[in-house]
C-alpha cells in the first residue's frame, strides 16, 4: 500500500520537533495562495449572463454564457477538491451565480411568453399596424405540410411542390416567442429536398434543410 512521502519535519518549536509534512498536506498549503482561475473566469461570465437576461433582443446570448459559466464553477470546486487550487469560497460563488443566471433567463422567457402577453400578442395571420414582422419560409421541390407559429400556437398548410420559396405571415408588438417552423415531405419514399427560414423584421434569424424534413426554430423578443 502506497503512502505519501514524507517530508523532513520543520524546525522545531518550544524543544518539540514538528510533526512530518506529507506530499499532499504540502500540494494543499500550496493551494491556498493559489489563484483558481475557472472560478475566476465562471464568475465573470455568471455576471455577465445575469446582466444581459434583461437586455432586448439580446438576451438570448444569457444561455451560452450562463451554461459555461456553470461548468467552469464547478471545475473550480473541483480544483479545491483536488487540493490544486484554493479560493473554495470564489467556486461556490461562481456556481451559484451562473445557477441564478440561468433560472433568471428561464423564468423571464416563460415570464414574457405565458403571462406577459405571451401567445396571445403573437398574431397569426399578420395584422397591420404591428411593431415587428415575421415571414416563414419554406421551398421543397416534391411539395410539403408545413406547421409554423409559436410553441402553443401553430397553423398548419401545404407547400406546392416549386422551387419558390412558400412563405407564412405572423406579427407581435412586444413579449419574447419561440417560433417554430416544421416543413416535412407528403411523401416518406421519395426523398424531397426541403429547406427552411425564419425572419424577423426582414432579418434571417434561423435556417435549415433537409432530404425529408427541415426544423427552424428562434427565440425572439
């Protein structure tokens, strides 16, 4: 059975030798004066989430930057574990800071989209006079049943087979939406290439495509 190394003991004190310092009694008193730099960097970045949550039109950017903070908190809790680094109060700190971050940002898009207006400010069709404009797009050469809207408020129509783009109209004052845009072909044996998009005030903000079925979806407001 392996044991750690010894060390020779410090100078003794009042006549009494101190007692041996093993190596990892040793990597852990070096530790303390140790700067953990993934809970350093987590912090920074858990902050930065909590502050651009409420931002418009931007606030989407809180889900990258809350999820790694996360991840480099805990290897900064890990590093304390470890005994490689100190700084255990920082990593916890870190931690909970990108936790908050992202529960935040969760309940403000369930906030704005369930009870803020939500669902019922999104307008399907389109209505005049709305602040912002989405179009739905959709091409498939062998034609496609396409369901486009919101997550709890969808219509669903038929693109023709063409290689024009198909388009659905929608519209929304304020609030934050997932919109969600599936196009799939009529026919599972024939492969049909279908592409979609979706944009907002004439801004593409999703994009995708497929032999058999294409899947866009934006988180907006």
């Amino acid at each position: 059975m392996m044991t750690d190394p010894q060390y020779p003991p410090a100078t003794a004190r009042h006549g009494r030798p101190a007692p041996p310092v093993t190596a990892t009694e040793r990597r852990q008193a070096n530790a303390k004066n140790g700067r953990n730099l993934p809970a350093i960097a987590g912090l920074v970045l858990g902050v930065a989430a909590l502050a651009v949550t409420f931002v418009p039109d931007v606030g989407f950017v809180a889900w990258p930057l809350g999820g790694l903070a996360l991840v480099l908190g805990i290897a900064g809790l890990v590093q304390v574990k470890k005994g490689t680094a100190g700084d255990r109060g920082l990593a916890i700190t870190a931690t909970a800071v990108a936790a908050a971050a992202l529960l935040t940002t969760a309940g403000t898009l369930l906030y704005s989209t369930f009870l803020d207006g939500g669902e019922s400010g999104l307008h399907l069709p389109a209505v005049a006079g709305d602040k912002h404009a989405v179009t739905f797009q959709v091409t498939s050469a062998g034609g496609a049943t396409v369901r486009y809207g919101s997550l709890n408020d969808q219509r669903t129509e038929n693109a023709p087979a063409s290689t024009d783009a198909w388009q659905g109209q929608a519209s929304y004052n304020n609030g934050s939406y997932l919109l969600t845009l599936t196009a799939d072909t009529r026919n599972a044996t024939v492969s049909n290439e279908i592409s979609c998009a979706i944009l907002v005030d004439g801004k593409k903000v999703a994009e995708n495509s497929g032999t058999t079925i294409a899947l866009c979806t934006a988180n907006v407001g």
